[in-house]
C-alpha cells in the first residue's frame, strides 16, 4: 500500500519530511545515468523523479524503467550538491510520483529553501 495519493501537493509535503527523517533521497539510474523525463507541466523542460522512500521508487522500476536501479543520494549531497546542479541545468524535480506518475514538479532552488 503506498502512502502517496493523488493529492501532489501533499505529496510533495511527505517528500521532505521523510527526507529530513531518514536523510536519504531515492532514484532510479541506469548505465546512462539518472531517470530524467519531459515535464508534463512545463514544455521543454527536463524532470528528474525523485522519492522519499525506496519502496516508493522501487514501484517505477518496471517495463520501459525496469532497466534503473533504484539507488539512495545522502540527503546533504542532494540539497548542496544536486539542486544547485540541477538548478544551473535548469532541470526540475519531480517528488515522490504516484502510481500515475503524478507528482510536483518543482525548481531546484525552492525544494532547497522547503529543507532550511
């Protein structure tokens, strides 16, 4: 049973609490590199999946994703490491997407200011 819903924002909500409590960030990589997709929300941009817990990022890895590893990032690496990357690429987060791969996605810089 999975703690996400179809309430995105919500979502977005456990992200970072669950983040801060295991200080852990999951995703999926394969051998060239990390899940990125075209934003459903924002046209030509980028969006790297991204969820709080590795049971949730393990649901996403079957058929045209079965090929990822579902793989951690120490929370502090992400935070100061990835968003500021992310963010200088001009690459999106998506948070914890549910099973219809529905999820916020949100700038780099404002996930960063939601974990001070």
């Amino acid at each position: 049973m999975s703690n996400l819903t179809a309430d995105i924002q919500a979502n977005l909500d456990l992200f970072v609490q669950e983040t801060k409590e295991s200080k852990l960030v999951w995703g999926l990589r394969n051998e060239d590199g990390w899940l990125a997709c075209d934003s459903s929300e924002f046209e030509d941009s980028e969006v790297m999946p991204f969820w709080s817990s590795q049971e949730e990022a393990q649901k996403h890895n079957v058929e045209e994703w079965e090929d990822f590893k579902v793989l951690e990032i120490p929370l502090d690496i992400f935070v100061e490491d990835w968003l500021i990357t992310l963010a200088e690429d001009g690459v999106l987060i998506g948070t914890n997407w549910n099973e219809q791969l529905e999820g916020k996605e949100v700038e780099p810089s404002d996930l960063a200011k939601l974990y001070l």
